[in-house]
C-alpha cells in the first residue's frame, strides 16, 4: 500500500477533509501517473507476458469476453481513481511536575511541592474518505476519534443484587468533523456545503500533527477559539496565481456556552441534535504565496452570538443585546535554507459580555452553560522555528529524513479585558516556552519530544510538563 504524506512541501492545499495539488494537476492526476509510473518500472514486463499468455488467445476465440474483460478494468481504474482515503493520528505521553487539583489557582501555596502526574493520550485519530463523481463534483467526509474515542456499557452486576449498571469505559468522542459536498466551476471559483472547518486561525487551517512541532496543537488559539472549528454552512472558494481566497457563511456561536477559561471556545458547540441557527455569522481568509517559501495569511470571523441559545432571550431587559464576536487573525510560514518557521497573531471582542456574564450565571443548574464571567477581548500570538540538521547531509536529505531541533513561545489571555470593572482570573493570561526535537524518518512519520513550561503570574506556581510523541499524516488511496 503506497501512503503519501500530507503536508506543506508538496504545495499541497488542505480543503476539508481532502487535499488539492495546487499546481497544475490534480490530485486524481498525480495518483493516476503514479500508479502508471510503478507498473512500468516494476510489472511491465510481467504483464507483457500475462496478456501473451492469456489475453491474446481468449481475445481471438471470444472477442465479447475481451471487451467485456477491458471495460470492466478500465471501470475499475477509473473507480480507483477517483477514491481518495487517507488520515492523520497521534499517539502522546506527558509528565507534568505539577499539581492538577482544581484548587491550585485558588490556593496556589499549598500546592507549590505538589507531586506530579502523568498522562497518555490519542489527541487525534482521523479517517478521511472523499470521492470525485466527475463534471466538477465532489464529496469529502472526515470521521475524527478523540482521546481514543468514546465507550459505554451495561453490566450485570452480581454481587450487587443482580442490578443493571451502565458504566462509561473510555471518555473521548467520536465526531463527524466534516462532511461536505462541492462544485468546481474553475480553479478560481468552487462551492461548498456541509460541515467544513472554519478557516479561521493558523490551527484550525493547518491543524495536522506535521504541521506544528509541539506534541500537542498549539496551546493559545486552542483555548480562546474551538479548535477544531466546524460548522455548517455555505462557502466559496479559489485559488488564482499565488493568491488563495475563501469565505464562509455558517450559524452564529451560542453565548451561552462561553466561559472564563476558554473565551468562546465552546461556543461552537451544540448539545442537541441539530445546530441553533437563530442568528448568522460570516468568516473569511486569504493566502498569498508571491515570495518563495513564504506564506502570508489574515482571515476573520463575524457574528451574533446572545439570541442562539435554547434559553429566553425575549425578556425586555435583553433588547439591544447581541453578543456580537469579532475575530482578526494573522499567520505565516517559511520555509528555506534548512529553516522552517511558524506564527500566528489572534485578537478577539466580545460585545454585550457583562450582560452575557450575568444571563450565564444566572441560568438553571441543569442547562448546560459553564455558567462564568466572560471577558470582552481575547488574545493570542505564538512563534515556533526550526532547523533541520539532517539538511546538511546529502545522504539524509536524499533519503528524505529530517530532525528538526526547534523552539516555540506563546502568550495567550482568554480574560484579557474585562467589560463594566469585572475582575478577571490572572491566572488565564500566561506565557510558554517550549524546546524539542522532530524527527522524520519518512516524510508521513513525525517522533516528537518536547520541554515546556507554562510561565504564570508570580502568585501562582508555573507548570514545566515533558511530552513524547508520534504522529503520522498521510493518503493510502
């Protein structure tokens, strides 16, 4: 089984689940010639002597059994072809020499000498399946397990009066991230529909384990904003020349999942069976890739957020609310000269969030709000650079093998204003410094080690963790 990796180098654009040459074949193409490529170097030879063997003769005593015999491989060839399955996973390991009590940001003293702990983990584990039916249509759908996906069972206890117990055996989740449906008019012109990401942030556009260095994704974009970020919508997109465009149309975030820690990264969201749509949002992006090994992008986010909830908004003390969230992003990557460096600046606002504070802790014990002081404006910035030291051998950059030794720092605030004099937690702004080492011993296998720590306000106890990891991405079909 051929697997081809999923990544950068190739100028391959991520486009949902799927991924689109962007140069002047297709991916389709590219498989195709492959394929033609490897059965010429390696079978040629031997198929020569199969069709001598066999083909000839029965073609000359049965001629409708050898048209019957090509259109049924050329079918399959062409069924092949337009197959696509790949996927991304990771498997990671942390020790973090610090306390996880809930209570360590209320009474940090007593916990300053806590032991630590450690963790195991599947972040990720994702199967993408798309096919092209032709005439410019497509489909793509992504399945994600999270944290080893999710399980549950109903046991027949025993010993405890022969009683039925249900039992939750693992707690991750298994998520329909995406599934969409699009028509290709042109290169510059594409429409979509369905469950896309939104491509807001650098995370949520490139969000495989080879595309950041960290173990785990990049710790500020994901706690301020969802991540993964889909919804259902409506989008356009294209690329022209090294100018890539797309903008979306999807439901608003739901305020009453917003909470102190992690801003509106939860808003996204939804507890029932559909997704609330009482009011509506807008996101864009653009990428430019004029300069050589660069990649410039800013994208943006707009919507209304108060009045998309289950809960009465229709109250006259509600009138004139809208919970309106505003996002700005910027994010770049270059790449050269053994160098490989990543970054991204976030800035968000929150309208009405001391109303929304309020109506939040407010609401029932059982509606599943965080029930929290929101903070109006949001931030987060990052930067990660690498060098690949095998670059300076021949032999290894031949072989395709890279080990990059890298640094990363981010600074991130989920409560870094708050609105109408609320007090915000000190402990939601911090700083991280990270340093590590990615090697790829395949360009689809990423071995990733790391030392981080988290650098909080002095009252609080900072937090050194060490994590392994080792990830993959790529195509199969």
């Amino acid at each position: 089984m051929v697997v081809f990796q999923v990544d950068e180098e190739e100028k391959i654009t991520r486009i949902g689940g799927l991924r689109a040459l962007t140069g002047a074949r297709n991916f389709a193409t590219y498989f195709h010639s492959l394929q033609r490529i490897i059965m010429t170097r390696h079978f040629a030879f031997a198929a020569m002597l199969s069709l001598s063997a066999a083909c000839i003769p029965m073609a000359s005593a049965h001629p409708e059994v050898a048209d019957t015999t090509a259109l049924s491989s050329k079918v399959k060839n062409t069924w092949k072809s337009r197959l696509h399955v790949g996927g991304y996973g990771e498997v990671a390991m942390t020790r973090n020499f610090y306390s996880d009590s809930y209570l360590r940001y209320i009474t940090p003293d007593q916990y300053r000498d806590a032991p630590s702990h450690g963790r195991f983990d599947i972040p990720h584990a994702v199967i993408f399946i798309g096919y092209d039916f032709g005439k410019g249509w497509s489909m793509s759908t992504e399945i994600e397990f999270e944290h080893g996906g999710t399980e549950s069972a109903v046991e027949f206890e025993n010993e405890e009066g022969g009683e039925y117990e249900s039992e939750v055996e693992r707690g991750g989740e298994v998520a329909l991230e995406q599934f969409w449906i699009q028509k290709s008019f042109m290169p510059q012109l594409n429409v979509r529909a369905g469950m896309m990401v939104v491509p807001v942030g650098q995370t949520n556009s490139h969000h495989m384990p080879t595309e950041f260095f960290g173990v785990y994704r990049p710790e500020g974009e994901n706690t301020i904003m969802p991540c993964t970020w889909h919804e259902i919508g409506i989008s356009l997109w294209g690329k022209a020349g090294a100018w890539r465009y797309e903008v979306m149309f999807m439901p608003g975030l739901d305020s009453e999942r917003f909470g102190s820690q992690g801003w509106i990264h939860d808003g996204s969201a939804s507890p029932y069976e559909y997704k609330i749509a009482n009011v509506y949002a807008g996101a864009f992006r653009v990428d430019n890739t004029s300069v050589k090994g660069l990649r410039l992008s800013l994208a943006g986010y707009v919507g209304n957020s108060f009045r998309n909830t289950m809960a009465p908004t229709s109250s006259e003390k509600n009138n004139g609310v809208h919970g309106t969230v505003t996002i700005g992003t910027f994010d770049f990557r270059y790449e050269g000269y053994g160098f490989l460096a990543r970054g991204h600046f976030d800035y968000g606002h929150l309208s009405d969030a001391k109303h929304i504070s309020s109506f939040n802790m407010n609401m029932s014990s059982k509606s599943p709000s965080k029930k929290q002081k929101v903070a109006s404006d949001a931030i987060s910035t990052g930067v990660e650079a690498g060098y690949d030291f095998f670059s300076l051998s021949p032999k290894l950059r031949a072989a395709n093998q890279r080990l990059y030794l890298f640094g990363r720092y981010d600074y991130y605030d989920s409560m870094y204003k708050m609105q109408g004099g609320d007090l915000d937690y000190d402990w939601c702004g911090r700083q991280r410094v990270a340093v590590g080492l990615n090697y790829y011993p395949i360009p689809q296998i990423v071995i990733k080690g790391e030392y981080a720590v988290g650098l909080l306000d002095r009252k609080y106890n900072n937090e050194p963790s060490v994590s392994l990891g080792v990830a993959y991405s790529g195509w199969f079909l």
